[in-house]
C-alpha cells in the first residue's frame, strides 16, 4: 500500500498546482480540473483507508526517522484487488475529464520551434502509469517564444559586467565585445525556478574568464522555467534549445565555429544544451551539472543529454536518487566522464533538520525536497570551485562500478592514468572514461588536498605522454 500511497499523493500535488477554480481552462476548454482534484481526493482517501494512528507512527516530525526512506516499497511490487480497483477508477475518471478536451490544443502552432523532441505520447514525470501520463499529456504543450522570453548576457574579460545581446528585430553584436576568434566561446543555462542573473551563474562566468579568454553567455530563459508548473518547463526547454541555437547560428555567420563552444547547463538547462547541440551537429564540449531526473528518465537520446551529443560531455551527478525518494537529477550514465561526488545520491553538508508542520508526512516530504535542492546545487559549486582552485586543489575522480559498497575501495586503490580523473573543467585532457566516485568535504572548500594521489597522478600522465611522444615521433619518421 506505501507504494500506491506515494503514488497518489504524486498525483494529488500535481493538480494542486494547477490554477483552481469553479472552471479551468486551457486554450479556452475547460478541462475540469476542480472536479478531477474532488474524484482523486476522494479515491485517495477511500482506497488507502489509512489508519488514524498507530503505536509506531511518529508523534513529532522531529522524532521522524533522519535516514533514507529505504523502507518504502519498490515502486514495481505488485497491487492487491483492492488497490487494483482504486486504479480502475481513478483512471476513469481522469480519462474521462481529459478526453473532453478538444482536440485543438493538441495542434502544432503555425511557427514550429525545429526541435527534435516533440512531446511523446506519453510523459513520464512522476512515476505514474502509462495512462495517466496520457491523460496528463496537455500539461506540456509548450508556451510561445515570446512568452519565454529568451535573454543572453555576454561577459568578457575586458567587459566583466555583462551587456545583454538584444535579438530584436535581428540579434545585435555592435555594443558587445563579441569575438568569435577567441578560443572558447561559453553557455551557461539554469534550470528550473532560476534565471540568467544568479548569483551562482555570475561566480561560473568569473571563475571562467579568470582561467581563459573567452565569450561567456549566460542565458536567461526564466519566462518559461520560472513559475512553480514544472511539466511546462520541461515543455519550455525545447522552445529555449531552438531559440539559442539561433544566436549561435547568427555567431557562425561572424566565423564561430562548433569546436570553440562549450555549453553548461544545469538541470533542465543540461537537457536544453543537449537540444541546442543537436541542431547544430554537435558541438566541442557539453558540461551537465546534475541533469534533471523528472520527466527525462527514459533510454531515447532524444529526449535528454547522452554522448552523441558532443565531441565531449562530462556530467557531476549530486543528486541522482530514485525519484520517489525525492531525486532531482539523473542517476544513470549518460557522458562520457559521469562523477559521483559523494556517491552522487545526497551531499553532506545538505540540512537534515526536520520542518515542524501540523502533518508529520507532508513535514518529511518537505525535509526531503529541501535536502534535494541542497544536493543538486552542489554540482555548480563543485564546477565553480575546480575552477577558482584549479591550481591548488584537485577534484581526483576514482573509477568506480557505482556499488555503494565498493566506494572505500575505489577511492583507497592507487591512481593511474588509466583509472583517475580530474572532476572539473580540464576534464577533458584526461584519458581514462566511464563513471568515477568523487569523494569531497562537507563544506567549501569541498576539494579535498590528496597529495598521494596528485603524486601518482603526475608520474602516471607523465610517463603516458612520453609513450604518446615516442609513438608521435617514431610515426614521423
């Protein structure tokens, strides 16, 4: 029953979001939302039949259990007949309302948005079975450009304070120091519930142009990512993907090229450089900060971040749990170098502090929530610090098979070329690929100083490139 719990109290969040009201509309239909959110609170409370209180039940959210929620049941564990029919009618009901809609707002709009990800069938995002994410397919039509609104904000090292790239009627580089000859040309995209304005995208672009010379774009997308509706943000990324790849397309005009460009995304705005990529044949390098778990956990590499994207992409994994244990980012591989600071679950140093709510669960599920914000922020702090110590403090990542159980043993063996890298932004002059475990402290500075493995770092890589250098002079000859 725990399961089908979780479930339903998904569900029900997720229509308390909407905007209710005797009516609510969409594109003018009313879709019957009020009624819908009466049906599943009412199936809710018949169908779980939870008990008033038990001798095991927490009498305070502060003496609620602090460590995983491990005791959950799998979320494939079989139903009952009782839960079976709960289902039943829950679907019916929702299918019903939905099918109501009409078929008008499933329409493409007159100006595609030239994207590759069109909204599948069925939409994933919150563990629910197939047929109520096909009912819940309207939630994801995307809202038009000028709704989103996106905005572009170029940093230089000659022009720190960042001047704002305007891209009407035409993007317009004359006020800028725009140079597209410089070695690297940098995107940075938030994700969701952020903007181009953080302060933690401000720290990335100056930490960047302290260690390179190079155009820094902070991209700014916040009209479609900013409000609590995250199901239309997702939708949103791929109005935003389209639309920076038109002031890339326009930089390429000025002599860009696709080897310069580094993208950084964090979230959602990992999924949106993926996009972006993809309609422009790739690019030199994509950097994923804890890429977005909901509505993304799917196999096709059409929907998220996955190798094909980029000559290289690197990915730093804070937050990649389970989803109904209140993960945000993805745990899986999906770069050709994936970190997992910490294990890539939870981060320490995250709050376990408990909120005193009149309902202990809802206090659980909220400690939950702000533990995961905690985590998936630590991947841009981790990227931001690799680059303000990238000359006193390594981030050395240890190969690992991603078993919680073998972590203390990846990261005592020694290091070699071969099976150690360095998590941050010179990942990519390193050989070895696949999956490392990152170990760091609770607090900044999280580099740890491991001065036994930066000695068999050096041995290691020095002796490779002097085999690389006799190889490169003996083909010479």
């Amino acid at each position: 029953m725990a399961t089908t719990a979780w479930r339903l109290l998904t569900l029900l969040t997720l229509l308390t979001e909407l905007p209710l009201g005797l009516q609510f509309e969409i594109g003018g239909v009313d879709v019957g939302a009020g009624r819908l959110l009466t049906k599943v609170s009412s199936e809710l409370m018949k169908g779980l039949q939870l008990p008033k209180q038990t001798s095991t039940a927490p009498q305070d959210p502060q003496h609620m259990e602090t460590g995983d929620d491990d005791d959950l049941e799998d979320s494939d564990a079989p139903m009952d007949e009782q839960e079976a029919a709960m289902w039943h009618n829950l679907l019916d009901e929702i299918v019903k309302e939905t099918d109501q809609l009409d078929d008008t707002i499933f329409e493409e709009e007159e100006e595609t948005i030239g994207t590759r990800a069109e909204v599948p069938e069925a939409v994933d995002c919150y563990g629910l079975p197939t047929p109520i994410s096909k009912a819940l397919r309207f939630l994801f039509r995307t809202d038009r450009k000028e709704t989103v609104n996106t905005r572009y904000f170029l940093s230089t090292r000659k022009h720190r304070d960042t001047v704002e790239i305007k891209q009407d009627p035409e993007f317009n580089f004359n006020s800028t120091d725009f140079d597209p000859r410089r070695s690297k040309t940098v995107f940075i995209v938030h994700g969701f519930m952020s903007n181009g304005e953080m302060q933690w995208v401000r720290n990335l672009s100056d930490a960047m142009l302290n260690m390179v010379d190079a155009n820094v774009i902070a991209v700014d997308w916040s009209g479609g990512g900013g409000s609590w509706m995250y199901w239309r943000a997702v939708a949103n990324t791929r109005v935003t993907g389209a639309e920076v790849t038109k002031l890339i397309e326009k930089m390429m005009k000025m002599g860009l090229k696709n080897k310069s460009i580094h993208l950084i995304g964090h979230s959602l705005g990992a999924h949106i450089c993926s996009y972006i990529a993809a309609h422009l044949g790739g690019v030199a390098r994509i950097t994923g900060l804890d890429p977005a778990q909901p509505c993304f956990q799917t196999d096709s590499p059409d929907i998220r971040l996955d190798p094909s994207d980029a000559d290289f992409i690197d990915v730093i994994h804070t937050n990649g749990r389970v989803l109904l244990k209140v993960g945000l980012g993805l745990p899986q591989p999906i770069g050709h170098v994936d970190f997992y600071p910490n294990g890539g679950a939870k981060q320490p140093g995250c709050s376990k502090k408990r909120n005193k709510l009149l309902f202990p669960v809802l206090g659980f599920i909220k400690s939950r929530i702000e533990k995961s914000i905690c985590s998936h922020g630590r991947s841009y702090m981790f990227f931001i610090e690799s680059l303000k110590m990238s000359d006193k403090c390594s981030f050395w990542g240890h190969r690992w098979d991603r078993n919680e159980s073998d972590a203390n043993t990846a990261v005592a063996a020694p290091c070699t070329a071969a099976n150690c890298t360095e998590m941050g932004i010179e990942t990519d002059i390193f050989p070895a690929r696949g999956s490392f475990y990152v170990p760091t402290q609770a607090k900044t500075p999280y580099c740890i100083q491991d001065p036994r493995t930066d000695d068999e770092m050096v041995t290691s890589l020095s002796k490779l490139y002097r085999r690389v250098n006799r190889i490169d002079r003996n083909d010479g000859n």
